[in-house]
C-alpha cells in the first residue's frame, strides 16, 4: 500500500490534486486492494491443493476466478475481451466504468465468500451475475456516484 500511496501522491501533484482527493483515491485504492487480497486468500484455501502451488496450474486457478468476476459483470472473459479489442493496451478492466469498478469490489468480497461455503464455480457465477445486475442499477444515476465520477483520473 506504501508503493500506491507513493505513486497516488506523484501522481496528484503532477496533476494539481488536492490532498483531500489523493486521500479519496487512497482509500478507494485501499478498499480494492483489500477485496483483491481477501479473493486471492479464498481461492488459495479453498481451491488449490498444497501440490499446485507454484505451478502453472495455481496460475490457471487465479485466471479461472477473475474470468467469473468478468463473466458476472461483463459478460465476457479476458481473452474474449482482448480478441475482440486487439488495438486497446491492458484489460477489459482498465476500460470499465466508475460503476463497473465499485461493482467489481463488491463481486471480489462476495466471490471470496461464496468460495469459503464451497458454493461450486456456475452457481457462484449465477449468483455474482444477478448481484452485479442488480447493483449496476442501483448505481445507475445515485448522488454518490456523481460524486465519486468528479474525482481526478480517468474513470469515467
């Protein structure tokens, strides 16, 4: 969290941020680092025997569960993404919406939870899909998300 603290404060001052929006930034940034790491905890418990870890297999695993939270959201997988957008650098996530992204964060926590009740892969995916749905319209048009669309960066 230092290295991002670190980059955010760069950041912001190359940009004019003020300290209150590198501070909005950080704890955003902090939140989404938290799911990531609760998601990768549950699926390194849950779904990877002892044997796995460190090979190839281990990294299947992890790419397996990111492309439930893309399918659940998105509705298509990484590759997917990438063999209909070859022009587009990074990932389908780099592209989303400030929606998409406080979405995905919720997704990250209930996928970590759904995985610790030993809930199988297409009912989690049913499941993440109906809540992503329904999250995506409630945020749809909220004084909150307004509010965060106005701090500095690129989501849009």
């Amino acid at each position: 969290m230092l290295a991002c603290r670190t980059l955010l404060k760069g950041c912001g001052q190359k940009n004019g941020w003020s300290s209150l929006e590198q501070n909005r930034w950080s704890s955003f940034l902090q939140n989404r680092w938290s799911s990531l790491l609760q998601n990768i905890h549950a699926v390194k418990m849950h779904l990877i025997p002892p044997r796995l870890a460190g090979t190839k297999q281990e990294g299947i695993a992890y790419a397996s569960e990111a492309d439930i939270l893309n399918l659940s959201l998105f509705g298509i997988t990484a590759k997917q993404w990438r063999e209909s957008n070859p022009d587009l650098k990074g990932n389908i996530r780099d592209y989303a919406t400030a929606e998409q992204l406080l979405v995905l964060v919720n997704l990250e926590n209930l996928n970590a939870h759904f995985i610790k009740e030993r809930l199988a892969q297409d009912e989690r995916l049913e499941k993440l899909n109906e809540v992503a749905i329904y999250q995506m319209q409630l945020l749809s048009g909220t004084k909150a998300l307004q509010a965060f669309k106005q701090l500095p960066g690129k989501i849009k």
